[in-house]
C-alpha cells in the first residue's frame, strides 16, 4: 500500500 | 487593542466547524491585512490555511500584529451560541489572556459576550511555496462532497486523476472498486454548477479520503470547491469565503514505497 506523506516534508519551516 | 465586527458572523461560525475536528489547538494571527490561522493536524498529514481580509469586516481594528492561541472546539462552542444572523465581534487586549466574542441580534435586541480563555501554542509556521499547479478542477462544492461520502463507504483512500476526457475519482477496497468521472460541464445555466477543468499535464495522486471528507465540512461556506493538483505536491482543497479570503486546506500524497 502507498505510504502516508508527512506536509512537512513538502513545507519547509518559516 | 483588537477589535473585529463581523456582520455576517455565521461565516465565522461555519469556519470553525469546518477545522475544530481537524486541528486541536492553533493560533490565530491579527494584522493590518486580516485575521488568519495556519495550522496542521496533529499527525502532520494535512494543514489549514485561512484568511479573512480586513476589508471584509464592518470594523477591523488591530493595533498591533497579535498572535491569539486558541483551542478550536472551545471556539466552535463559544460561536455555537451565536444565532446565524448574528453580528459577531472579537475583541482583545495587547498581551491579555482572553478573548471575548460578542454577539448582537441583527435587531440589537439582545446581547451576548462569551469571554475564553488564550492559550500559549508553540506553533511551527510552514513557509508554503506558490505553486504552478499541473491539473486544477473547479466544481460544485456539494458534488464534490457527494463523491468523497460516497467513496468512502467503499475504500479508505481516493485516487485523484486528471486527463484531457475529466477528472476521475477512484477507490477500492474490500467489497469492490468504485470510479466516478466527471466531464467539464460548463454549459449549466448556473456558475455554482459548473465543473471547469484546467490541465496543463496529466496527473494522478493518492489521497486519504479520511482528511478529503473532514475538509468536505466546509461545503456550506461556498458553493464551488476548487481542486490544486500537482505531482509530488500537497492537493489543495480552496473554498473561497464571499469576498473575504478563504479556508484552504493542504493534504499530503500518499506515495508508493
């Protein structure tokens, strides 16, 4: 099954 | 000082029962440009992004940037209270630890404050890139709800495609498959029915219908729901808040190991 993504991975902290 | 008169404070009411099971906790953020919230849930797979502009307030008043840490099922609780014609008004002090919403009946016969409680919430604040988007669907916003509710009695995830013939919605799971495809359809007498597709790349993604159906609760703040799609990036689910800003929400992919 695919895997869940994290939005932080996508998003990078300000 | 802060001060913020909503007249139409059903708006604020349907916001926050569209992200109060979504995220717990999150802060508030007051500035010259408006009232806006970025959060994520708490496992870190989705994030809210909402704005109210200042302009679309009868009276904004924010003396200087404020940062307010609400719990959002508190807050959901609070403007519960307020009937739907209500005028709602925020109200806080500089560096104070409450909040107060007032609400009026649209005949000022009766008045009602509701003081709570500001919480510290170390938030972190995500930089979100703008983003040429390789597939975007415009579509009725209860239609869209519709196929997520649907879906969702059949699988636990929704694969999102876009080719030049529509937009197809499918799951499986372990009675069956389920695919629904809808065309561009924009010869509807009226725009909210409309179904307009932009694609400028095919596109196909994976998403937890989990989170798609906890974003649908926002169905009743507009009637067109756009739909962002990239590969490799965060789906954007955009309802549009009528000439105010908007509640977006971001969910991450789900991606083949």
């Amino acid at each position: 099954d695919p895997k869940q993504g994290n939005i932080m991975s996508f998003f990078k902290k300000k | 000082m802060l001060e913020l008169r909503l007249v139409q404070g059903s708006l604020l009411k349907k916001v926050m029962e569209s992200i109060k099971d979504l995220v717990n906790d999150a802060n508030f953020d007051c500035s010259a440009t408006g009232f806006s919230l970025q959060a994520m849930d708490s496992s870190h797979v989705a994030l809210v992004s909402l704005l109210l502009r200042s302009e679309g307030f009868e009276h904004y008043r924010c003396d200087r940037n404020l940062s307010m840490g609400m719990n959002l099922g508190n807050m959901a609780k609070m403007l519960k209270c307020a009937g739907n014609d209500d005028i709602v008004t925020v109200k806080a002090d500089d560096g104070g630890d409450c909040v107060t919403f007032m609400f009026e009946s649209p005949n000022q016969d009766k008045i009602a404050d509701f003081e709570m409680k500001l919480m510290d919430i170390d938030s972190e604040h995500l930089g979100i890139p703008e983003a040429e988007y390789e597939a975007i669907v415009r579509m009725p916003s209860a239609e869209f709800a519709r196929i997520c509710k649907d879906l969702s009695t059949i699988g636990d995830t929704v694969v999102i495609s876009v080719t030049k013939e529509g937009v197809k919605f499918s799951t499986r799971g372990d009675i069956g498959t389920a695919n629904i495809v809808l065309r561009q359809n924009t010869s509807v007498d009226k725009p909210e029915e409309a179904t307009i597709i932009e694609m400028e790349t095919p596109v196909s993604l994976t998403f937890a219908l989990r989170y798609m159906n906890s974003f649908t609760k926002a169905t009743p703040l507009a009637s067109q729901v756009t739909v962002s799609l990239s590969s490799e990036l965060p789906v954007v689910v955009e309802y549009k808040i009528a000439e105010m800003g908007y509640l977006r929400f971001y969910l991450a992919p789900k991606i083949e190991e």
